[in-house]
C-alpha cells in the first residue's frame, strides 16, 4: 500500500479532541480475541464513526457474535527500529525527524522502546516509557551508520520485547532495503519465524519502506550509457505482507522528504482503531484464521489474518 497522504490532511490535528483512553472491558474466565481493526476509503481517509453492527468476525470461515467493541483510544506499547545500515548514510537526519514526529504523537498512556538495526542490534531503554523527552535523547543520540541490514532479526528481537506487554501491542519498522544480516551463522531469523512468533504473541507489525537509487556500474563496451545508469531499489517485499498478515499497514516512499508525515500518520492511525473481541469457539492450540468484514463493503478494513487459540491452563 502506498502512501495516501490524504491521511495526514484529514487527521493530523484530531489526536488533540481525542476522548480519553480507556482499555475494553474483555469478559472474565473467558479467553477473548482481541482484533485492532482499521477502516478506511480507498483513497485512505480513516472511517471512525462505524458502530458494532457494522462488523463481522468469522474464525476458519464461521461467523463468531463480536463480544467487544470499543471505539475509544487504546493505548498502545510500541517498538520502533530504524534501519542504520550503511545504505541509510545521506538520510540519517530525515529518519530521524520523522521519528521525532512518531514520538510527539504519542498518547500520554502510550509506551515506547527506541531500537536501530545495523552491525550490532539495539534496542533502548531497558524498559518501555511514556517520558517522550527521553525517547527523543535516544533519537538524537550519535550513532553510526554502516554495515548490514539484519531486518527480520530486528523485528523478531522487537516483538520478543513486547510478549509480556498487555493490551495492543505494535512494532514499526522502517528500512530501505532486503535482509542481510551478513553474519554467516545459523540463528538468523527468517520472515516466516517472525511472522509466526508475531502472530503468537498478538504483535502489529507496521512497516515504512524507502526506496532508494542507485547507480549501475559503467558499460566496459563504451557507446550509450558507458557512464552507467540509476535504477531504483524497493525495500524487502517481505516488509508488505507481514505488515498485511499481523494487520499492520505497510508505506512505501519513493522520496525521503515523505518519512515525517508517513511516520506521523502511522502514529495517528493507531489513535483510530476499532477494538474488537470474540470468544473463541475452540482453544486448540493451532492457528486460526481470521476475516474481518464491514458494512459498507467499499471500505477496506485491515486487521490480523490468524490468531493462535491456545489452551487455558488447567487449575491445580
């Protein structure tokens, strides 16, 4: 999905009318899934005014009574990586401007951890905080820019961070190229281990892609383009269809002048989500498959595509 900047001119200034942020009331001694669904038109102006008849929930293609609905605020606890490969050099203080502005969108119930992916993984501080003045020290913290892009080992060490957070939980990443954790070991997570180990722990994966020019090497033969030519390079398509699958979203730029109002909008996005909930018919320790519909059928909704029924420990 491309960026549709209609989102950022319709939607930017509402966080500050936004009601208070209350977490859904999900039914005891029940296991309740818990959905975060986005509505939008198709040219991506957020729909928020949508009531609890206009959803459906099917679980393995069979309708489930949607239990919880909530169109307040929900807090969130998110993991932001930055890629800081050598790839990035040129680009360094647009990142981080439009991180900036992820930062100043947060709610003062949300929490944040700050990571950056290049030859070493790091994400800070050691726990997660609403203290938007120390997110941003760690922002404007001076860190080199070179070596690899080790891109589903970062977002796998992000969402092992978030296991044991409650509520919506949200990595979003930004990269401009493929994984290549250049390391040469065995342990490299691959996408289908983080997309597992996201959809397990009930993680949003969010993903902001840059593409970037290059220039091809010269013609040894001479004559026409003997000086070489400038391709474009697309970010990991990876980064799309985790983002689809864990009901993320994904945004690719093709100019770096675009990060900040792509990063603010994802920030204003996640203020704008129906929480939903159902009880699931069958804890069986498998993955299922979720499909979330609205009325009217014009919109587009995104929301996770499998959740994992897991057994209920048996009382001592």
């Amino acid at each position: 999905m491309r960026l549709a900047l209609v989102i950022v001119l319709t939607s930017i200034a509402v966080q500050s009318s936004a009601p208070a942020q209350q977490q859904p009331t999900f039914r005891t001694g029940a296991k309740t899934v818990a959905v975060y669904a986005t509505v939008a038109e198709k040219d991506g102006r957020l729909i928020t005014n949508l009531t609890r008849d206009a959803f459906e929930i099917r679980d393995n293609g069979k309708p489930q009574p949607v239990t919880v609905f909530s169109t307040d605020v929900q807090p969130v606890s998110v993991v932001m990586m930055l890629d800081r490969s050598g790839s990035m050099r040129g680009n360094t203080r647009l990142v981080e401007q439009a991180a900036e502005a992820f930062v100043r969108n947060l709610g003062p119930a949300d929490a944040a951890r700050i990571g950056t992916f290049a030859d070493r993984i790091v994400i800070q501080p050691e726990g997660f905080t609403s203290d938007q003045n120390a997110l941003l020290r760690i922002l404007r913290s001076d860190l080199p820019v070179t070596g690899p892009t080790p891109l589903w080992n970062a977002i796998d060490q992000a969402t092992t961070t978030l296991k044991e957070r409650e509520g919506r939980k949200v990595v979003l990443v930004f990269s401009d190229g493929g994984d290549s954790p250049a390391n040469f070991t065995m342990n490299n997570s691959s996408i289908m281990d983080v997309m597992r180990d996201a959809q397990q722990d009930d993680v949003m994966v969010y993903a902001i892609g840059l593409q970037t020019t290059v220039l091809l090497g010269r013609n040894p033969r001479g004559g026409m383009g003997s000086m070489g030519s400038m391709t474009s390079i697309r970010p990991d398509p990876g980064l799309s269809r985790i983002a689809d699958e864990t009901g993320g979203g994904y945004f690719e730029l093709t100019r770096a002048e675009d990060l900040s109002a792509t990063f603010a909008a994802v920030a204003e996005e996640l203020h704008h989500q129906y929480a939903l909930g159902f009880d699931p018919p069958r804890l069986d320790d498998r993955m299922h498959k979720l499909e979330i519909r609205v009325t009217p059928q014009k919109l587009k909704v995104r929301a996770r595509k499998e959740y994992f029924a897991g057994k209920q420990p048996s009382n001592p």
